[in-house]
C-alpha cells in the first residue's frame, strides 16, 4: 500500500491552479512537474488549463474590443 498521506481537496486545488498558471508560463520548476506527473489523476491538470486558456483568450478578446471601439 501506498504510505503517501491524501491532499486535502482544497489544498489540491490551489496546487492544480498554481501548477497550470506556472506551466503557461513556463516557470514551472523540475520538482514540482516530477509531483505533478505522479498524481493519479490528469483529469484536473487538463480541466484546469482548458480554463486558463479560455479565460487567456477572453481576456484577450477583451482587450481587443476595449482598443478597437470606436469613441
């Protein structure tokens, strides 16, 4: 069995946020992608980078009306 204790859901979360926003940057340190591969699960890394990058492009489409509107 494994003796590794169990993420509290909340903290796992913000470990997911943090970990999706680094990798998109491109920050994301070795340790932290070695933990990151490790989980059981890539369900919540996908999810949370299909969010990151939805709100990337909504804030992007955002600033692009904000620019172009005609005053």
């Amino acid at each position: 069995m494994d003796s590794e204790k169990k993420t509290p859901p909340k903290k796992q979360k913000t470990h997911v946020a943090i970990s999706v926003i680094a990798a998109l940057f491109g920050v994301q340190s070795e340790r932290n992608r070695q933990q990151d591969f490790n989980q059981q699960s890539p369900r919540p890394f996908i999810i949370g980078g299909i969010i990151a990058i939805g709100l990337f492009v909504a804030l992007l489409i955002t600033i692009t009306i904000l620019v172009t509107a005609k005053h």
